[in-house]
C-alpha cells in the first residue's frame, strides 16, 4: 500500500521525520564520536650488521643484513569530551620494552610536542618479541653479555624510531571510530613447555577449551568516523613467540607478527605502496606469550628423529640436539615465519571484515580514555597470598634451567630444563660473580641459583628490581601493559583477577548489568624484567620458571599490584601510588662494540664501491612462477655507516619507457640484502674492510613480465676524513618472461 501525503500532513508530519532522521543518524555515529584516533609508523632498524641479535644470546648471532625492516606503530587514542585524556601505545618490532629507551622517548616528546602532553603514565611501548634484531637497547648486564654492552647505535635508532612514530601518530589525531573484536586462530602456535603447564590444577585447566594456549585475538579497528568506515589501523593481541626465526639467522627480520603487518598494510594500502609509508598501520602485539611456540611441528632429537625428553627437553642429555621446527618445509624458517604471520594476517583481515558488518555492535561506546601508571620494587614487595599469609618476593636470579634455553633455541654447557639441584662446578663460577645468601636460595627454591644476578652490580645492575606496571583504558577494553613474558596460565590467571574489579564498574557506567569488560595482557611492556609462571610450573624449573626472577610467587606479586591499578579506576583515584623510578644508568654504560671501521676496495685495481663482482651478476632471463632468485654481489661499504632509515639498501627496478620505477625494496618480503666482511681479514682479527653485498629477489609469480635490474645504494667511510660518501651501483639488465 502506497500513502500519499498531502502538503498539510507532509507541513505536520515534517519535524518529526526530521526528528527521527537526526536520531538514526546519531545512533549510527555515537559508536565513535567519543574518540579521537591517530596512527604512526616509523623505520627503527638501526645497525643491521656486525651487532649481536637480541633474544636467543648466541654469541655468533650477529647481524649481515636486512630480510624485513623492523618498524614501531603507534596509536593515540584521545577523549573527545577530555582533551587530556590520551595515551599511545606503540609496538615495535623489537625483543622487549627498555626503561631507558621510554626515559628518552618521553624526553624528546616533551622536546617536541611541549611538556607533560606525553608522559610515563600514558606512553606504553610493547615489544613484538623477534629474535632477530640488534642488541644492546637495554641498560641492565645481562641483556648486553652476547652483545659486548650497550650498542649506542641501536638505542638511538630505538628512540628516534619510536619517537618518530609517536609524533606521527600525535599529528594524525582524528575524529574516529574504534571496533572491537575478537577470535580463535587455530595451528598457530603450541605450548614449549606442556609438563610445566599439566602441573596447573586440573579444575582450572578444564575451564580453558582452547587448551594449554590461548587461541583468541583480540583486534581493535580504528575507522573514520562516517558511514564510509575507511580503515585507518588495526592494533591485534595474539599470543605466539617470535621465534620463527631461528637462532642460525643473521637478517633482520620482524619474524612471524612483522610479515603479518607487512602483509595485512600491503592489502590495506595497496600493492603498490610503498612497505611502512603506506596511511593504514597494522601492529600485531605481543601478549602472554612466555610458553608458547610458533614451531608447531613440535621439538624432536635432530640426531635420531626421535621425540625428545619431555621434562627435561633434551635427547640423551643433552638439550643442544632438542630442537623445535615450524611448518615450513623441512623445517624451513623463512617459510615458517610466513605461514604463522599469514595465518595472523588472514585471521586479522576475516575480524576486521567481521567487525565492519556489524559496526554498531562491535564498536567502543563512549568516550572514556584512561590509564594507571606504577613503579613497583619486585624484590621488596610484600605480597598477600590467598591462603591469608604472607610472603616478600626475592632477590632477582637466574636458574640453571636458564641456561638450557628451549625448544625453540637450545643452550649449551650441558644443561637442561627441569634442573632443581646445583651442582659444585656451576656454584662456583656463580659465586665468582656473587654468592647468594642462604635467605636467597632459601627464597627462590626450588630453583637452584645459577646467576645471582639482583646483587651484582658491576659493572652496572645486572638486572631491574624496580618495574613498571600499567593500565591503558579504552570504555570497556582494558590492556595490561607487562614487562615480562607470561605463561598461558600465568596470563590467564592475571587477566581473570582484573576482569573481576573492572566487570562491575563497565556495568555500573554503562547501567547495563550484562556489560563485561574486555582485559588483555601486552606484553614485554616498558622494560624487560624476564617470564613469570605460576606458582605450580614454577616447580617444575623449566626455562620458563628458571628465567621467573623474583621467585615462586612472582605472579601472586603482579596480580596484586595490577588489581591495585585496577582498584583505583573504581575508586577514581589517579595518579596511583607509585614507588621510585627504576635508575637512568646512561652515564654508566659500557660499549665494547668498535664503531664501523673505513672501507676499502681490493688493492691495485680501478674496482669503484658499487660494482659488481666479477662473476656475479644476474642472469639474463628469469622464467615466471619458478620462484627463481635473481641475485647480484658488489663490491660494498658497511651498511652501520648509513641505517638508511625510511630507505633501503637495494631496490628492484623495472624498466617504464625511458625510465626504471622502483617495484621492491628491502623491506619488502621478496627481497634480501646480505652484507659479507672480512675476506681481506683471513686470521679474522677484526680488521674488516673490504665487504660484499648481495641482493636478493623472488621472482614469485607476482611479478609482471618485462625488463629489470638490481641496484645497490651505500655509503662509504673515507679513513682520513671519517665521512661517509654515498654511491650506488646496478646488475645488468636482465628480462622476466613467461
């Protein structure tokens, strides 16, 4: 039935259509009103060459060269009704959080966006967890043994990178909406430490049906504020291990989360973008990751290919020849890294299509933007046990389990997970260093102490007492900034506690008894202070409860404090009571590692920087979907004298008419570029000065038809000056053809 108005009905009904129409309106947009939004990405790769990578302490695991280029990504999220209520929170494709690295992020965000905008409390800075990228970014002994000290060359590059991402992210602020969403990714990842985890109370496993891992991902979307819902940036929680790449690789990479970013910004952005440039930012952050492995193949004895130990993770004694693979073929990393970060990509891209369908369920009401900063002294800290009594954490130290790492990288000197008795030898190397107390031992038993690291302080702490904890609030998402590696229970445990404060105050604001606060845990968050078990793996000294530095009741202590934070949003009180600021330890820094050194080209000869070698060339033809490698050698300079940030070392060009356009660079996935030093240096004493470059490139069944080459772009140090000059050099010309 068709009704007709007439022009007086039409003059009464009128105001009231206008009415409804304003109030549809405002229902589909009121989701995101209540937020401003920015995002920033920024190159922080840093010296990709001759520094030892940071996370699997292997001495010879050093830097020659670049597959993926490490990026921090940034968001601001700001109140719209309370300008300053703001926060960043930035991942950075790196092991860990640093305190001294945030101390000067925050130092030059007062320099340049005027003091007191961004602070300690509302500036988060999470770590994505790769192995493969260069030490000597945090200030404490221990992390900087394989790495010969403090690396200034990575700090800086850490600082400038994070703070340029942060300063991006701050100018890009506005109107937007944010969605969120979240579930299971399944084959992603496994449990390193299944004995450990079985020790947890069965009751309490059996609430968990994903497993010994958790399997949800938490994504939020940040949108335009239309109907349009352009995409902007995506920020996910996954828990999995960057440890894809395994401890034999010396390239740059962001492992299995940084090609799932590089993959999810090349869908968003186009193929044609240009890697970290692009205006949509995707960050995969790091969550209760401590036992949980991308080597979904499992562990086995590589020697005899028979499973390993279980509860010692070893193969006749020795944890060295236990070694955990990923799905790639024959174990293959590159093509690990790529199935377990394409699996987060795809599983980001299905959420956020799901959350775009459904945008005003799946959309952050309100306007709330808070957060709850503390410093805590872990190794003072009284804690309150659920059975009424109480205990004080202890002293950090390292356990002999420590030492034998894990499936997913092996240590060496014989020992094996699971250790809970000392052995004489050992002892005495520990006591060499410092010699715990009876009350120490007493304290963190059942680990037997290999390191006693809270009491050495030379020839600067060896590891942090004093940490940071955090909150970042978003309406009804709450993210636990933590500055360790969590087990799956660990993690659950945390997240279960918080979820019980913050439940009633979403419901009580929201006057809707049904709301339930969202809490997720980011991980190695703001300094790096080891893993944390619970209390019943902590038994068992796997890696895990070895590396748990403030002892057995390490989680009961965190859980306390986080609820604290907690509390004190329902209670309204901010700032929280906070303990002294960890020390600033930059005037105490020792750097071992020599400065890149002048280059030479070989003697007698009229060889220019940027040549190829004679012999290395590129072929002249390479066929389609072959995945041929077309590669070329030059004579070359050290990458450290030019990080080329927001560059590249190598370029793939094609030719376009008169003229080459660059098609991949060597942050992108299909690209290698590979650095060799010392060839002129043949009783390797550290005199390295002529060097080779390799370029790499896929000839993947991508790319189109036509006429390429490969150039390199370097700078050389010149001895007597100590500057550094740019060259570049290209291959041949050589065709891709059907």
């Amino acid at each position: 039935i068709i009704y007709k108005f007439n022009v007086l009905e039409m003059m009464v009904f009128a105001p009231f259509f206008c009415l409804l129409l304003a109030i549809s309106i405002s229902l589909v947009s009121a989701s995101g009103s209540g937020y401003k939004v920015g995002v920033g990405i920024w190159d922080m790769t840093g010296p990709s060459v001759e520094i030892n990578f940071m996370g699997y302490a292997v001495p010879n695991q050093r830097g020659a060269g670049i597959h993926m280029r490490l990026r921090a990504r940034a968001f601001v999220f700001v109140s719209s009704e309370f300008v300053n209520q703001r926060f960043a929170f930035v991942s950075v494709d790196g092991g860990m959080g640093s305190d001294l690295v945030k101390m000067r992020v925050i130092d030059q965000l007062n320099s340049q966006l005027g003091s007191n905008l961004y602070t300690t409390e509302n500036v988060a800075i999470s770590g994505t967890h790769t192995h493969s990228g260069p030490a000597g970014f945090l200030q404490y002994v221990l992390y900087q043994v394989t790495s010969l000290g403090w690396v200034k060359e990575t700090f800086d590059a850490w600082v400038d990178g994070i703070t340029a991402s942060i300063v991006m992210a701050h100018k890009d602020v506005s109107a937007g909406k944010v969605l969120a969403v979240q579930g299971n990714l399944y084959d992603a990842n496994i449990n390193r430490s299944p004995t450990s985890y079985l020790l947890n109370p069965e009751v309490e496993r059996l609430q968990y049906s994903e497993g010994d891992t958790d399997k949800n991902m938490l994504l939020l979307e940040i949108v335009s504020d239309d109907i349009k819902l352009k995409r902007r940036g995506a920020l996910t929680f996954f828990a999995v291990h960057g440890t894809s790449m395994n401890n034999t690789n010396t390239l740059v990479s962001g492992d299995n989360r940084g090609y799932a970013s590089y993959a999810l910004e090349k869908e968003i952005n186009g193929p044609d973008s240009v890697v970290g440039m692009g205006p949509f930012v995707g960050a995969f952050a790091s969550t209760n990751l401590g036992d949980v492995s991308p080597n979904t193949a499992g562990a086995k004895c590589i020697d005899t290919g028979l499973p390993c130990n279980g509860t010692s993770s070893s193969c006749n004694g020795k944890c060295e020849m236990c070694i955990a693979f990923g799905p790639g073929e024959n174990g293959d990393m590159f093509q690990s890294t790529q199935i377990i970060g394409d699996k987060q990509f795809q599983h980001a891209l299905s959420l956020m299509k799901q959350a775009e369908q459904s945008a005003a369920n799946s959309a952050v009401l309100g306007s709330i933007v808070d957060y709850r900063h503390s410093f805590v002294d872990m190794s003072t800290l009284s804690v309150k046990l659920e059975d009424g009594s109480t205990v004080t954490l202890c002293s950090p130290a390292m356990g002999y389990s420590f030492a034998a790492g894990t499936t997913d990288g092996p240590g060496m000197f014989g020992f094996t997970q699971g250790t809970t008795t000392d052995n004489p030898f050992w002892n005495k190397v520990r006591d060499f260093l410092s010699e715990p107390t009876q009350a120490e031992i007493d304290c963190q038993a059942p680990k037997p102490i290999l390191l006693n690291t809270g009491d050495i302080a030379k020839p600067y702490d060896w590891d942090p007492r004093i940490v940071p904890i955090q909150i970042l609030r978003l309406n009804n998402i709450f993210i636990l900034c933590a500055p360790a590696e969590f087990t799956t229970m660990a993690g659950r445990r945390l997240r279960r506690a918080i979820k019980a404060i913050v439940d009633p105050l979403v419901q009580q604001e929201s006057g809707d008894k049904t709301a339930q606060a969202t809490v997720t845990i980011s991980g190695l968050c703001n300094t790096y202070s080891s893993y944390v078990t619970t209390y019943e793996e902590y038994q068992a000294q796997r890696y895990e409860a070895a590396s748990t530095i403030f002892g057995p009741h390490t989680l009961s202590g965190y859980i306390q404090e986080f609820s604290r934070l907690a509390n004190d949003f329902v209670s309204g009180t901010s700032p929280s009571e906070s303990g002294p600021a960890p020390p600033d330890l930059t005037e105490q820094q020792i750097q071992i590692m020599p400065e890149a050194r002048f280059d030479m080209l070989p003697y007698n000869t009229t060889i220019k920087f940027g040549d190829v070698v004679e012999g290395k060339d590129v072929l002249p033809f390479y066929q389609l979907g072959q995945n041929q490698i077309a590669q070329a050698s030059f004579h070359a300079a050290n990458p450290r004298n030019n990080f080329k940030t927001q560059s590249t070392y190598m370029t793939v060009e094609k030719k376009n008419g008169l003229k080459y356009d660059v098609v991949a660079r060597d942050g992108d996935w299909s690209t290698k570029f590979m650095w060799l030093a010392g060839r002129d240096d043949p009783l390797n004493l550290g005199i390295r000065k002529q060097s080779i470059a390799t370029l790499w490139w896929n000839v993947s069944s991508e790319v189109t038809p036509g006429t390429y080459k490969l150039c390199y772009h370097g700078d050389h140090k010149v001895a007597k000056v100590g500057v550094a000059i740019p060259f570049q050099g290209c291959s041949s010309t050589f065709q891709v053809t059907l």
